[in-house]
C-alpha cells in the first residue's frame, strides 16, 4: 500500500517566493532568466490555486484502495510504505541540451511518428526510459505545446492503465462540455402547501454542513413566511443513477457515489488523505440538514426518507458549489476521486446520458473526440482512474495537455493551473528536491495502483519552452523506484544541460 500524501502549507506570496530564495537558493542560480521568471510564473499560478488545494482522496490512496480490493479476493496486495519512506528522484544523467531555445533553427530530419525530434533528445530519455524500475511496459510522448509538434515517442499510441492521469480527460472532457463557470446546485423544494420539503442532490461532493445551514435557514425562512412550522422531510438524490459503489469496493478513498453528500461523506471530520466512509452519504445529509430545519424551528416530524421532489413543488433554497474551473483544480492538485467522478456525471448528464459508470465513461469519451485527440484503444470506465480497465495512450495525455496550453481554448487553462507544483503542491510536494533540478519547473498529475505507475504534465525547458509529457509503467514492482524514475524523465526534459 502507499503512503498518505500530506497537504503543503501554503502562504501568502511573501511566504513563498522567500521559501524559492532562502530553502531554494541553488534553484535561482541555476536558471536562466528566461526559466527563472517561467517558474516563478508557474509558482504564481499554484497560489492562484491556493484556495482548492482543500481536502481530497489523494492518488497514492488509489494503491491502498487497490490493495484493499485484491486482499478481499486474493489475500495479497502491494507492500504498504509509510509516509516518507518515497526516495528523492535521482538527478537526470548529464547531457547536454536536448532542446533549442524558442525561435533557434532547426535542421531536424525527417522522422517516423515515433521517433524523437532530436538526437540529443532521445540520447537523453531513452536510457532513463530503460530503466528496469519502469516495469515490463512503458510509453512515453514529449509535445512541444507551441507547435503541437510531438518531439518524443516510445509506444505512443499503445493503450495503457492510465491511473489516476486520467483524471486530465475527465476534466478536459467536462469543462469542454460545461464550461469553466458551471456550478453543480443543491436546490431545497417545496410542495404547494409547503408541507413536504425536499432536499434535491444536484452531485456537488463538496456541500458542507456550512452550506446545509444557510440551506435549512434559507428554506425555515420561506415556510414561516407561508405561516408552515412543521414538515414531511423528503430527499432526492435521482441525479445519478447506477450502482453507488466503485467498481474497487468500498475503500477509505472514495465514498459510495450520490447526488448528495457532504464533506465527500467523510466520517472523521478529515479535510483529505483516507478517511473512514459513510455507506449512505445522502442520508447522512440529509439527517444533517433535517437538525439543522429544527434548529432553526421547523419540526420534521419523523425525519427525513428518500423521495422524489413533486414536479408541482417550487424551490425555496439552493446552494451552488464552487464554478468548474476551482473543482477541476482540487480534483488535480489533491487528486481527489470524489470530485472526478462527480465531474463525469456532471458531464454525462450535460450529454443527456445515464449519470452513471458508464454513461460518464461515454461522455468523456466523445467529448473528447469533439476535440480531435486519438482515442484508437481508448476505453474510460471511470472518471478516477481508481478502475483498471481504464486504458489510455500517452499520446492522448499530451495532447490533452497541449491542448489546453491552446490560446484558442482558454476555457481548458484550469486543466494546467491545477497540475501539482513539483516540490511544492499536492502529491509532488514531496517528490521533487532542490538537486532533481525540476522543483518549480514541473506540473504534473500522477498515477499510481499497484504495479502502475504514471506521470503527465508540463515543463518548463531550457529557452522557455513549455512542453507537454506524458511517460506511463506498468508491471512495477517498487512503487517509489518508479516515482523516482519518472521524475528523473521529467527533470531531463527541464533542465536538458545539467
């Protein structure tokens, strides 16, 4: 099983630009102005995002949630590492630079789709590539985002276990259907007579018991007004459909699936990382939000049961979550599966589609397709990644990427903004250190189960480019040799001179 990525500190700018010069002084004076002001572009964007780096399922948690499913079935799993045993990724070996700055000439031959732009740059990923830590399979793209040009290709279009990387489609393929400013409702209706109240889940898994309260006071407010002090409590939670239940089974790192919840049905009152699991989140809310209705004097007599809203009632309350854009970058930089999936339904249901498993797959898929990425082999069953017959390419990871880096879809930019920091933000504030030369120069999202191990992001390279990777494992056997090796990839492509 894998260990429990712990939230960063985050503070004010003042905090961490003096953390980039006092902890970090190697990493200023190692760059050029160029890659100096890039990173600290980048650095700003992560405080940008400061305020979703809120509580999530993490995506080492998807190993210890595979490793509960396979002990239930085979008595056997993957080995547990306690938190900071993961080693720093060894620096990229030195090589000299294996990418021209913007605007140098090229005398590039031609090339196959699967063959490197430059000498100098499969000289350098193809040994770290090789490297036996990597498992039995791996592929891997390098896409200049500029030029949409791929550099770099090693089975690039093979359909592998994504992991959690896959939560870049299901995020791209939801603010492509909804657009960043959609928020997900929580809505409270009321019959004619205003005696029957029900509470309407529209699958916003960050309601909180703050939300619920100005729900309950907003909605005792209106029956008073209607001269109504006691209520028959109903709540509807008919926005998705499908088992509740991930196919992995119930795990500490995903709740069983509802229209309603709160607090992602976290138990322990734990802001992210596991946690113990409600098995009924929407009746667990809704009991919440009956007290609350008492508190502030409306009786509910038996409390609340499960029931449709009237299509005759009239909504007296409503609750909106945070707009897209702020869930796609929690469910990034935390890798937070509640919200992944809650994304896939929210898309499916915007295609008109089942809000389910399936149905969220389909969406996503031709979402995606709307966009013209390469989807041969491609198959999403879930929005998390936490389901193994997940299968994505590299190729479909970088150009996701570069596709959002595309001046002509600033509506995608939170898919970037939300990609953890390397050495500083979400499940890379531990991975990347001062001598890996990537810490600030990397974003990217990580995948882990049990024998897979994934990276994908961007990079800021020598010259300023800004490229989009994907590098993907499977048959691992020592999950933080395999971090490690796919962070020494990426510290290769940013620092290419070292």
């Amino acid at each position: 099983m894998a260990e429990p990525v712990k939230r960063p500190s985050f503070n004010p700018l003042s905090a961490l630009k003096g953390r980039i010069l006092t902890d970090h002084p190697s990493l200023r004076n190692g760059l050029s102005d160029r890659q100096f002001t890039a990173v600290s572009a980048v650095l700003g964007l992560a405080l940008a995002a400061g305020a979703v780096l809120a509580a999530g399922p993490w995506d080492s948690g998807q190993r210890k949630a595979e490793q509960d499913w396979a002990a239930a079935r085979t008595r056997t799993g993957g080995a547990h590492h306690e938190p900071g045993t993961l080693a720093a990724p060894a620096p990229a070996p030195s090589a000299p630079a294996v990418l021209a700055p913007l605007g140098a000439a090229s005398g590039d031959a031609p090339r196959t789709a699967d063959a490197p732009a430059t000498a100098p740059l499969r000289a350098t990923l193809d040994p770290l590539l090789r490297n036996p830590a990597l498992g039995t399979r791996r592929s891997a793209v390098v896409i200049d985002t500029a030029t949409g040009e791929r550099l770099y290709g090693v089975a690039a279009d093979t359909p592998m276990t994504p992991a959690s990387t896959i939560k870049i489609a299901t995020t791209v393929a939801a603010l492509t259907a909804l657009g960043p400013d959609d928020r997900i409702p929580t809505t409270v209706r009321a019959s004619k007579d205003l005696r029957t109240v029900t509470l309407v889940g529209g699958g916003d898994p960050t309601l909180d018991r703050a939300a619920l309260r100005t729900l309950a006071a907003d909605t005792a407010r209106a029956l008073k007004d209607g001269g109504v002090r006691s209520v028959r409590l109903r709540y509807d939670t008919s926005a998705y459909s499908g088992p509740a239940l991930h196919p992995i089974g119930p795990n500490e790192n995903i709740a069983p699936l509802s229209a309603l919840m709160i607090d992602e049905g976290r138990l322990d009152k734990s802001s992210g990382g596991p946690a113990p699991r409600s098995e009924d989140p929407a009746g667990d809310a809704a009991d919440t939000f009956g007290k609350l209705l008492e508190q502030a004097g409306v009786d509910t007599g038996e409390g609340a049961a499960p029931g449709r809203a009237a299509a005759t009632s009239a909504p007296v309350a409503r609750h909106l979550s945070p707009p897209l854009s702020a869930l796609v970058e929690r469910a990034l930089t935390n890798s937070d599966n509640d919200i992944a999936e809650a994304l896939a339904r929210r898309t499916a249901h915007a295609a008109g589609r089942p809000a389910d498993f399936r149905g969220g797959g389909q969406a996503v898929t031709a979402q995606l397709k709307k966009l013209g990425l390469p989807l041969k082999g491609v198959t999403v069953a879930d929005g998390s990644g936490l389901d193994r017959k997940d299968k994505v390419t590299a190729a479909l990871l970088a150009g996701l990427l570069a596709r959002a880096a595309d001046p002509g879809h600033p509506e995608l930019r939170p898919v970037l903004t939300g990609l953890p920091v390397a050495g500083f933000s979400g499940t890379l504030s531990g991975r990347y250190t001062t001598a890996s030369g990537g810490t600030g120069l990397i974003r990217a999202k990580t995948g882990t189960l049990t024998g897979v191990n994934t990276l994908s992001g961007t990079v800021v390279a020598p010259g300023g480019r800004l490229l989009a990777f994907a590098f993907l494992a499977s048959g691992t056997t020592a999950p933080a040799e395999a971090q490690s090796a796919l962070d020494s990839l990426a510290t290769a492509l940013a620092s290419g001179h070292r």
